[in-house]
C-alpha cells in the first residue's frame, strides 16, 4: 500500500488548484464548485489519516462535513438564484452592491 | 467463484434480452387491452419484432444537433443503460446465487439509481432544444424527489433484516413476505419505483402533447435506441426490485413452513424460476398500469412525492421501528 | 496493484479538477467535479473507507451535483468567454498565491515527517457501516441529531432565500 505521504501531497495539490479556482473564475457557480473542491481536497486527507491511524474519529469527521456541505451548497445555490434574479447575471463582478 | 461469473455472464445476458422481450410484451399487451393484434407479422405470433426493431434502429441515420453539444450529446445514452447494468451485480437470484457480495449491497443500489439521473438531464441539456431541456428537468427533479420516498421504504424493509445486505434482505423473507409485514412500505415502493423508471402516470419527462418528445426529442439512430433499451432494463430491474425488497425474493409464499428438504440442484432451478416468475408478473403491472392510468400533471407529481409519499414513508419507517422495539424488548 | 489503481485515481481526480477550474463552459465544469468526486470515492476505497466511498457517490455525485447541474441549466449561465484571451495580473497573482499555500501545506508536513502514521491493521475493520454506525450512534449521538437541525434550517433557509414572490422582487 501507498504510504500516507502520497496522500497528503495529492490532497494538498487539490485544494491548491481549487484555491487558484476561486481567484481566477468570475462564475459564482463555478467558484462555488471550487470551494467544494477544496472542501474534498480536506476530505481527503482526513480519511487518510483515520485509515492510517486506525482511528475511526476521523471518518465521522468527514461524514459530519458531508451532511454540512450538503446544507451549505442548497443555501448557497438558494442565494446564487436569488441574486440572478435581481441581476440577471451571476458574474461575482457585477454583484458589487456591498462594495462602499 | 466460477459460479459468480456464471450468474454475471448469464443474468447480464438474459436482462439485455429480457429487454427487447419487455419491448414485444409492452406492443402486445397493449393491443390486447386496446381489443387489436399488435405486431403479429415478423416470425411466428411476431416474436422476431424485437429483431426487426433493432435492424431498423441501426439502419437510420444518426443526427446530431448542429448548435448541441456533440460529445455529451453522444455520452448521454451510454449512461442510464450502465446504470441499469451495474445494478444486476448484487441482486440474489438464488440462495447463493448473487454475482457479488457487498456488505453494504443496499446502499450500492441507492447509489447507482441516483447516477441515473445524469443520462437524462445531460440528454436534454446538450440537444439545445427547449423542449429537451424542459423534459430533462423535469425528469432530474422527478427522479430525485421520488428518491427519498424510496429510500425510506427500503429502509423499513432493512429493519426487518437487521442487514444492509441484500442477500439478507431476501432471506428474512422466507416464512412473511415484506409485503404483509410491511404493506404500506410495499405501495410507496411500487409508486416511487414506476417515477423512477419514468413510466405512465410519471411519464411527463416526455409527454408527446407539450412536450414533442422529451429528452430524446433530438435523438435518433442507435443513440434513442440505447434510451429505448434503457427504459426498458429499468422496468426490469425495477421488477426485481420490487420481487426482491417486498415480494418474497426467490420464496415461495410462506416457503419456510412447509417447503420440503430439497438438494441444490433442484433448490437452485425452483429459486430461479420463482424470482423469474415474479419479475415477469411485475413486467406485466407496469405495462397493465401504462395502458390503464393517464397521466398527472407535473405539479399533482411533485405534490404526490413531497406532501405525501415522503411523510408517509417516513411516519411507516418510524412507526415499524418502534414496533420492532417493543416486540424485540417483550421477548428479553 | 494498489500503486497502480492509486495512480491512476490520483492523476484522474487532478486531472478533473484542472478541467473543472479551466473549462469555459459551465455544465462541463459540473460535470469534471462529477468524474472529480467519483475518482475520489475510488481513493476511499483503496483506503478501505466503503461507507464514506458509497455516502460520498450518493450525496455528492447523486444530490449536490444534481442540484448544481438543475441551477446551471435553470438560469442557463452563459460560457465564459474573456477566461484566458489576454494575460491577467489577477492570474498570476492567484497563481502565485496557490504556490505559496501548497509550498506551506508540504513545509509543514515535512516537519512532521517523522511522526507520520504508518498502516494500521485496523484499517479494514474501521471503514464498514456496521463500524461507523456503532460510533455514530453511541458516541457521536449528539452531533448527528444537530446535524438532522441543521439540514432541516438549510432547506428551511433555502426555501425563504429563493421563493419568486411575485410584485415584491423588482426584475431587472
């Protein structure tokens, strides 16, 4: 089996390209999806270590951020129409109304 | 080992046929309740028709959109008919008689079903028409509001197992069917899995009088054949479902109390009969049903899985667990 | 067979994700998280993690990315058509930061290297839904039941966030 350092590198790599999703893109959906990328890239190396560890805590842990991921992307779509319908745009550029 | 790959090879090989048979069944039954003769021409009582189909599907020529999205366009049809295949896997059709053992078979299957819906949304999305678009949003949100309901009433049937596996799901039933232990289980189930498989009355996903044709509207060739194919397994498989989860699996009613010792042989070939008569008599309700109710409206739908299956489901899940409970804390 | 099924996962799901970050179309970048979430519930498997590998397909790629795909076709977003036609500032400085925190993630890590797990034997004991329900059920009762509040305030919420109420809303 891989050792956990593998593991670790790949989930750092994933929330890295993630992070750099959620500064280049202008789609609010899209930079949604990144953050839910980065959101598996943590994911990840908590499994990882619960499995290396043996240690079951960390696998509840993930089941824990699923269910909070689950309830964070039906609010942030909510939102996402919301504003498309005051908009009719959803490019994070022109939802600048809080900006001064 | 060996036996494994003997029911992949031929369970795989008897749902692709079972198919085109459900295609032969649905015309002739059709006729039969509609008081005419259905296809009757090609091979003796028409039995080759399937044949003729498929020869005639494959001849047509294959259009793409030409403002669509061609790589989705194409990918879409493969999906719902890998779905429908990659369920088989884990369904008993015997004592013993499973190509694999998954400690957590039940929650494979629920994962399955809900990759289903891509084939779907993604056939309506990528035709760039708008009334695929509107049929395959109808058919995502359908499909997954019909999920929950249907999740609960193969939870209340795991309760009664006491396993996520459905190889124990099937043998619990061997003296009470789920279906008398667990009657309104069984209904939600039948309902939620006709939405699921998108049949009449929850073929709205392509109602012909608003809707042309729906997803498929602009598929043709082999591409709507594959969809074709697909509506069909999922009938199938959703029978065998249905068999599996609350009609008895591979037993005959209350087999626990008087079926004799029987050799494997002989155990074997009545277990594969039983589970293959009774899928056969499910094919049969969801092509009676086509022919019989018309269609609802999309909101009756919504209202129907929201406001009543899903509280139904979830106050029988409930209302079972504590029976349970009692019962399980009066023998201690 | 493990390294290679691992390998050939791994440069799957980065493979996906750069896709995803870097498709000018919407729907395709929905649906290279899709093969992203179902490459990583193969790395769950190869971690022996079974019930978070099958949670993961049944509530990430069956409801979450469902969900996403029935907004992007609903508000029918257009493509991004300015992404990388001229060169950017903004790009260069996002992608200098991104170096920046995986350059931090991997010195920490080095740190620690010594004292990094290796495999436990428990592994395969660990990740089955009889031994993750055990827990949750006993020991983690009382995050799980605010879990079950939590959900039902987010649809709640969502339900009071997007609801067309007709003549309040102004539409532009």
């Amino acid at each position: 089996m891989i050792s956990i350092e593998w593991l670790i590198s790949l989930s750092a790599v994933l929330f890295t390209i993630g992070l750099i999703g959620v500064l280049i893109r202008r789609n609010a959906v899209v930079v949604f999806m990144c953050i839910e990328l980065m959101l598996n890239a943590v994911n990840l190396s908590l499994v990882a270590f619960s499995a290396y560890h043996g240690d079951i805590a960390g696998q509840i842990l993930v089941f824990f951020s699923l269910s909070v991921a689950a309830a964070e992307a039906v609010v942030g779509l909510a939102i996402i129409i919301a504003i498309f319908r005051n908009n009719l745009s959803v490019d994070i550029g022109d939802i600048n109304l809080l900006r001064f | 080992m060996t036996l494994s790959y003997i029911v992949l090879g031929v369970s795989t090989f008897m749902l692709l046929n079972s198919a085109a048979l459900a295609v032969y069944a649905e015309r002739r039954v059709a006729a039969f309740i509609q008081n005419r003769y259905g296809p009757n021409r090609v091979g003796p009582l028409g039995l080759l028709q399937p044949i003729a189909d498929v020869l005639k599907l494959i001849l047509k020529e294959d259009v793409t959109p030409q403002e669509g999205f061609k790589f989705i366009h194409t990918i879409a049809p493969v999906i719902p008919v890998t779905t429908a295949l990659m369920t088989v896997a884990v369904i008993p059709f015997g004592d013993g008689l499973v190509v694999t053992e998954i400690n957590a078979s039940i929650l494979y299957l629920l994962a399955i079903a809900s990759l289903g819906v891509y084939g779907v949304t993604l056939a309506g999305w990528s035709s760039n028409s708008k009334y695929s678009l509107l049929g395959g949003l109808r058919a995502s949100a359908q499909m997954i509001s019909y999920e929950l309901p249907l999740g609960m009433a193969v939870a209340s049937c795991v309760l009664f197992a006491g396993s996520l596996n459905i190889t124990d799901v099937a043998a619990s039933q061997e003296v009470w069917w789920n279906v008398i232990r667990n009657p309104i289980g069984a209904v939600i189930f039948i309902i939620a899995a006709f939405a699921e498989s998108n049949r009449t009355p929850f073929d709205l996903v392509e109602a012909e009088q608003e809707l042309v044709g729906g997803f498929h509207t602009e598929y043709s060739s082999m591409k709507f054949g594959m969809f074709f194919l697909a509506e069909y397994m999922h009938v199938v498989i959703n029978s065998m479902l249905i068999t599996t989860f609350f009609f008895g699996s591979y037993h005959l009613p209350f087999a626990g109390l008087w079926l004799p010792e029987l050799t494997t042989t002989q155990k074997m070939i009545l277990d594969v009969s039983v589970f293959v008569g009774k899928t056969g008599f499910f094919m049969f309700l969801f092509i009676w049903v086509r022919w019989t109710i018309g269609r609802f409206k999309f909101d009756q739908v919504m209202n129907l899985g929201w406001a009543k299956l899903l509280p139904l489901s979830i106050a029988n899940f409930l209302i079972i667990a504590i029976v349970l409970y009692v019962l399980n804390m009066m023998n201690v | 067979m493990e390294i290679y099924a691992f390998i050939v996962l791994s440069v799957l799901a980065i493979g996906s994700a750069l896709g995803m970050i870097l498709n000018k179309n919407t729907v395709n970048s929905a649906l290279f998280l899709v093969l992203h979430l179902i490459s990583l519930a193969g790395i769950y498997l190869l971690l022996k993690a079974q019930f978070l590998a099958i949670v993961q397909i049944i509530v990430y790629a069956g409801a979450i990315m469902v969900l996403f795909l029935f907004v992007i076709m609903l508000l029918n977003v257009a493509d991004e058509p300015s992404l990388f036609d001229r060169f950017r500032v903004g790009y260069f400085l996002a992608f200098l930061l991104g170096v920046a925190v995986l350059g931090q993630i991997v010195y920490s890590v080095a740190g620690v290297a010594g004292i990094l797990p290796q495999i436990s034997p428990e592994m395969e004991r660990i990740g089955t839904v009889e031994a993750v329900g055990d827990v949750l059920f006993t020991e983690y009762l009382m995050p799980f039941e605010m879990t079950a509040i939590l959900l039902t305030a987010a649809v709640v919420g969502a339900l009071m966030v997007a609801q067309f109420k007709s003549g309040k809303v102004s539409r532009a």
